[in-house]
C-alpha cells in the first residue's frame, strides 16, 4: 500500500483576499480611475441590425459642451479590400476596418 502524502495547498480553497471588494463593487480596476483633464470617448451604435449609411452628421454631437471632436470612418484612411498575410495565416483588414467604425453599412451582431 502507498502512503498518502499531506499537501498543504491542493486540495484545499485558497484564500481570495480581493475577493468580497469584487463581489461588493468595491474593488477598483483600471477603468474605475479618472485623472484631472482626462480624456476619454463614448461608441455611438447604430439602433438598427442592418443598414446603409447615408450620412453621418456629427454637428449635434460636437455642440453638446465639453465635446472636443467626433469621429467617423471618413476620418480615417481607406484600407485596401484584400486578404494580407498575417500570422500563420491571412487576413482581410478592410473587413476589420469595417468591425471597428461601420464605412458603407452599419450592423449590429445582437451584443450591445
């Protein structure tokens, strides 16, 4: 017969010494610090699952007060349509492009 040996950790629940002020709310994570002058943004999603873009007029968002600039996908550059190696693999960055801020027509995959 083997002699079973006494282990001090397994087996046995560890001691989560963070864990009541993550059950309460308590504790605080990155996202959680604000810092004087700070800048942060906010995604404006589209309240359709699929649509075609028209137009984006962003003036009423950039006259709320304390707004310094809005963003859409004409302020960025275009990406080329095309798979590109990437990894062990390829990847089509015009669709990541899209993923990111909607270009030709918006959708939604039912995460909001």
């Amino acid at each position: 017969m083997s002699e079973q040996k006494e282990f001090k950790y397994i087996g046995t629940r560890s001691i989560r010494p963070d864990g009541v002020d993550k059950v309460t709310g308590r504790a605080k994570y990155g996202a959680d610090f604000f810092l004087p002058g700070m800048i942060h943004g906010k995604i404006l999603r589209s309240p359709l699952a699929h649509g075609r873009i028209k137009s984006i007029d962003v003036s009423q968002a950039l006259a709320v007060p304390g707004v310094l600039s809005a963003v859409t996908a004409e302020d960025m550059p275009d990406v080329r349509v095309g798979t590109e190696p990437a990894g062990e693999g390829e990847v089509d960055f015009y669709d990541i492009s899209c993923n990111v801020l909607a270009r030709k027509k918006c959708f939604t995959t039912g995460m909001l």
